[in-house]
C-alpha cells in the first residue's frame, strides 16, 4: 500500500514537472519574435548554374518574399563554368584576381531602403562566394539591414565566404547563414525558412 502511494505521488511530480516545462517551452516561443516578424524581405542570389536558384526561389516562395537575381552582362556558359580545364574563364578569374570585376546587368534594387532583411545566396567557387557578387555588395549600403547568406556546393561549408562579404560590404547585420547541398531537398529548405519566420 505504502509504494503504491509513494509511486502515485512520484507519477504525479513528473506529470506535473513534464506539463510545467511544455508550458514555459510554450510561452518562450511565443514571446520571442523571429527574425523575419514584420520585416520587409528580399532574397537576392546569383546562380551559374540554377542550383542556387532554385533554392532562391523556394525560399522567397516560403517566406512571401521579394527577389531579386544578380546576373552578369557576360553570362557564364557551361565552357566558361568548367573548372577542370586550366584556360577556362573561371579558371583564369580564379588566378587572376583582376579579371573577377565582372559587370551585372542591374546593380541596384528597386526600393533597397524599404528591405529590412536580405537573404543572400550564391554558389561556393574555390571556397568563397562566387564573384560576380561582389560587385553587388560594393554598390550597396547594407546598414540598418540584417543580411543573412545562404549558399549551395558540392562541399565546402559556408563560414569563409560569409567571413570575406562582410568585409567587403558596407555595413549589416551579418548572420551565420546556412548551406545547402547543390540539390538541397525541399523539406530542408521549408525546415530552415520556418526557423526564421
Ligand atoms: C568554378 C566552380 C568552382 C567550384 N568550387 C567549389 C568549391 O570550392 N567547393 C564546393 O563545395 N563546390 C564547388 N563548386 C560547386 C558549386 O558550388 C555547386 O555546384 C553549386 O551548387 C552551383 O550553384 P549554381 O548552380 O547556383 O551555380 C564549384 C563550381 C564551380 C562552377
């Protein structure tokens, strides 16, 4: 009779720990507003060859927002993209850092001061941002806006190529920012997305 009274009042202790820390679990989360509460969203990306677009597009459809593509007056052909052969053109960019100026066909965003929070995606190019970003992160003012960076690749993580845009851009609120492989599933993509919003 004693342990039976002994297991009834531990069973109902943890009930009552168990409902106790669902609740406050509960409340924190409804408390703290995600990054993307209310904000004015733009995702701009570059993509060579469609795989950051279509996380691009996927995360802009998830999240309701803008978007935005940088695209390179000369477009990268799949001859230019081939990295295995020493003379292509992202070959020579790659050694030669004065050929990576690459002039886009639209710089500027309409409405730029009207986004509170920039999604910025690009693939991975010998372990950084692929360059024809740059010339978008110099031509704008990022202050007073949280940026936040995606990129897709075979392998190579995000962390350099985040660390050198920073530097590069004026201003920001820069993020850790998140890796896709390059055929990133959709789950993942939404699994993401909804952390933000
Ligand atoms: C020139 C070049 C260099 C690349 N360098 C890397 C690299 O260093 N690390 C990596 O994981 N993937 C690398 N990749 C693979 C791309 O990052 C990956 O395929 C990416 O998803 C391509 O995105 P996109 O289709 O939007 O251009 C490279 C691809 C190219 C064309």
């Amino acid at each position: 009779m004693r342990r039976k009274i002994v297991l009834l009042i531990l069973g109902i202790l943890i009930i009552g720990a168990v409902s106790l820390l669902f609740i406050r679990n509960r409340t924190l989360h409804e408390s703290t507003p995600k990054i993307l509460t209310d904000k004015k969203v733009l995702v701009v990306y570059f993509s060579a060859q469609n795989h950051t677009k279509e996380v691009a597009k996927k995360i802009a459809n998830n999240i309701g927002a803008d978007i935005f593509e940088i695209e390179p007056v000369d477009k990268y052909t799949d001859d230019d993209l081939d990295w295995t052969v020493i003379d292509s053109r992202v070959s020579r960019e790659n050694e030669d850092a004065n050929l990576r100026n690459i002039e886009l066909v639209k710089t500027k965003v309409d409405n730029w001061d009207s986004y509170d929070v920039i999604l910025f995606g690009y693939p991975i190019w010998w372990g950084e941002a692929a360059w024809p970003v740059n010339n978008f992160i110099t031509s704008n003012d990022f202050t007073g806006k949280t940026v936040i960076p995606f990129c897709t690749s075979v392998s190579s993580s995000i962390e350099n190529s985040v660390k050198k845009l920073k530097e590069m851009a004026k201003g920001g609120d820069w993020r850790e920012g998140k890796r896709f492989d390059s055929n990133a599933k959709d789950e993942e993509i939404k699994m993401w997305t909804d952390t933000l919003k």
